[in-house]
C-alpha cells in the first residue's frame, strides 16, 4: 500500500481541510504543510474547544506525528512563533515536533508593508489578499532576491545581503506608493527570533522526505487555501501565489509525483469564496445570507465574511481532473438544513451556448450564468450524524447526486465542526 496521501481543497479553500488532517493524523508519522504561509487558516474543534492554526499543520496534535514546514512555503519568523506560544497556552507541547526547511523562504516586514501598500493603492480593484506579505515574498523567490531559512544559519554577510534588498523595497514603498519605509530593526528582530528559537528545527526536509518514502512511512501533505486560487490554474489574476494542487506536492517538497498516493479533496457541500474574484453561484439574496450565518462563513485568518453559493459541479469536476481525486470528504453538510430546496450548478450558460467546462479566464467567467438542477431539500437536523441510515432521505439523494455529477467517490461526510461528527462511508480509503 502506498502510505503517502494528499489532503487538500477543491473551492476556493476554506473548505474544512483541518478537520479531516486531524482525523487521519493519528495514523501517520509526518504530516507536511507544501505551499503558502499565514495566510492559511485551519480551524480544529476537538471536544468544543477551537483552535486556529496559520502555519503549523493541523496533524501537529497528535503525539506520535512530526510536523514539516516544506520547502515551498513562505514563512514568518514572527507569525509562526506566535503560533507555537499559543498552542503552548492550550497545554500542546509541540515545539519539539516541528520541522522547517532550509530551502523555505523567509517572509519579512517589508513583504507586508507591500502586500498592505498594495491593496490600499488598488483600492476597488484589490485582489482582496490577507494583507500578510505571501505575495511579495513569492515575488522575492522568484526574483531571486528572496531569503531562504538556511541563509540565517550559513550565510555570514546575510545582515549586509538583507539591508541592500531592504533598500531596494523601501524606495518602492516611498517613491511609489508613498508608504512608510521599514527598519531593518524590524528585520533583525526576525532574524533574531531564528537564532534564538527556530534554529535548531531547521534541517534538510527533502532528504528526510526521500528517506521517510525508502522506508514506507505515512505521510499526509496538507494543501492550504484550494484549487480555485492556484497560482497557474485558479480565477488568475485573483489567486493565491502558490501551486495549491496535488502536483504542487512534487514540486514543494522536492519528491516524485509517484510516491504520492491517494489524493482527497475536502469539498464544501455548498460553495464559499473570500475576497474579489468571479463566483459563478453566488447568491446575494436571504439564501446567501442563510447560509453564512449557519455555516459561520468568516474568515478563520481575516475575520472577512465569506461569499456564499450553490454547489457548483463545473468547477468541482474542473477540480478532479485537475488533481485526480481518489476520494472526496464532503464537509458542512449540516448547514443546508432546513432550506426547503437546494441547487446545484450542472453547467454554465455563457453567450448563448452551453458550458461544462468553466473558461479559463477571469472576464468570460464573471459572465457565465448558472444552469441549476434543484432538489429537494430536508427539513431535519443531520448534526453529528455518524450512519448512513440517520441521514434524512434527501440528505442521501444530495450527496449520491453530487457524487454521480463530480464521479469521485465521497468516503466521509463531515456533519458539524467537531471531530467525532463524521460520518464515514470509505474508511478504506484513509487507512495508512
């Protein structure tokens, strides 16, 4: 059996993905984070109590689990050891367990200054960031003008390297958009924080992935944000700046694309999107507003509320064969209770022809229009329902329904936030 899995997101991210890593990391050694940094958001509920995780993986909590921050992640100094201080507050020890790359790039105070500067200066035509810096420091790598973790530990003119790039950028944030210049104090308070605290979890991440694999170990790679925002095959230009596909894996953590086994999407049983960008089933009407609030539909990163709509089976088959989804984890089923019919988008009406596929630009997409297939919905409450048999009858037609349109088998269905409300339909599939 190949013990190496993919948990990621099918939407537009947001879909539930802590969740399911804190189900299936109790039987895994590593659990990997591959793309993006603290602009992530992974919420736990374990027995009620919430907790919110922004660059550690969620499997982290399980005792037996090693945490690894890939090499393609951007990472804050500063953000992540807020992260592991208050984790400590709530009585988890896991300073001990976490892994950084050395080839993981540092975000610094000047990414954020230009993320912020940015947004404000774009103002209506914001892409709607997180205003964390992700996009500047992604910029940096590529430039290759950008700091990687490893610098810190065996670059002796790192200091000297560090103010020249800082120069650079403060003259952008002052001669162009007329924002305050950063200190490099602020910049050496990051490097700080890796010398004193973070140093000694910087390692060779890829070469202990190659052995992990020789040996057959259970390894779990955890996706943030989804599909949708992928930086080549999202709603560019109002993506993320990271390859949050399962192909992403391979390229971020520096393994083979064949060592990758199953592959499992966590799909909203509605849809949700934060921030600008087209929404083929958004539904700005008492619906939209229905779903929101039983779906609590805030950021768990911005506190922003989120886009609300139908499930829309275009972008989710787009998705799978993007991917190729082995299993699908259909999570917040529970908010669709009580709505008296629920729809689900079977293809797009762009210009007067069909569509089942969606366009692979932002305009034409903004200017499809939904074709919906509507289904009876259920009038009782299915959380914390764990049997098929307890579903309402509607409830099962929804999910074999959407499970015919998409033609990925769902093998879990998540019924409300906490981790025992999970119904299972495959456990086979997650059996590492």
């Amino acid at each position: 059996m190949n013990k190496r899995m993919v948990v990621l997101g099918s939407q537009w991210g947001d879909e539930g993905k802590g969740k399911l890593v804190d189900l299936i990391a109790n039987k895994v050694k590593y659990v990997v984070r591959f793309q993006g940094g603290h602009n992530a958001g992974h919420t736990l509920v374990i027995r009620g109590d919430k907790t919110v995780l922004h660059l550690i993986p969620s499997g982290i909590l399980h005792d037996q689990v090693m945490a690894i921050l890939a090499p393609g992640m951007v990472i804050s100094p500063s953000a992540l050891v807020k992260e592991l201080d208050q984790l400590k507050q709530k009585g988890f020890e896991v300073e001990n367990k976490l892994l950084i790359s050395d080839q993981a790039t540092l975000l610094l105070p000047y990414h954020v200054a230009l993320d912020k500067a940015r947004e404000k200066e774009k103002a209506s035509q914001k892409i709607g960031t997180t205003q964390r810096g992700i996009g500047p420091a992604y910029e940096d790598k590529i430039a290759r003008r950008g700091f990687k973790f490893g610098a810190v530990l065996y670059n002796q003119d790192i200091e000297t390297d560090l103010k020249e790039v800082l120069d650079y950028h403060n003259f952008v944030l002052q001669n162009y958009y007329q924002a305050p210049a950063v200190s490099f104090d602020e910049i050496k308070q990051e490097l700080d924080l890796i010398r004193n605290r973070l140093h000694s979890k910087i390692t060779d991440t890829t070469s202990l992935l190659h052995q992990a694999i020789e040996e057959n170990a259970a390894i779990l790679f955890e996706g943030a944000q989804g599909t949708l925002l992928d930086i080549d095959h999202g709603t560019y230009p109002f993506v993320t700046s990271s390859h949050t596909i399962a192909g992403g894996v391979a390229v971020s953590c520096g393994i083979s694309p064949n060592a990758i086994g199953e592959i499992i999407a966590v799909t909203k049983a509605y849809s949700t999107r934060v921030g600008s960008g087209p929404f083929p089933t958004e539904l700005i009407d008492e619906t939209g507003q229905f779903i929101q609030k039983q779906g609590n539909e805030f950021g768990a990163t911005t506190g922003r509320p989120r886009r609300c709509g139908w499930f829309d089976m275009v972008m989710a088959k787009y998705s799978a064969k993007v991917n190729g989804f082995t299993g699908i984890a259909l999570t917040k089923l529970d908010v669709l209770d009580g709505l008296p019919e629920i729809k689900i988008c079977v293809a797009y009406q762009y210009k007067g022809e069909k569509r089942l596929t969606p366009p692979n630009h932002a305009v034409p997409l903004e200017q499809c229009e939904p074709i919906y297939e509507t289904l009876p919905g259920w009038q009782q409450s299915t959380k914390g329902i764990v049997e098929w048999e307890q579903l309402p009858e509607n409830a099962q037609k929804y999910i074999k329904r959407l499970e015919t349109l998409v033609g990925v088998k769902i093998v879990l269905v998540s019924t409300g936030p906490d981790r025992e409300d999970t119904l299972w339909l495959d456990k086979t599939i997650c059996q590492m």
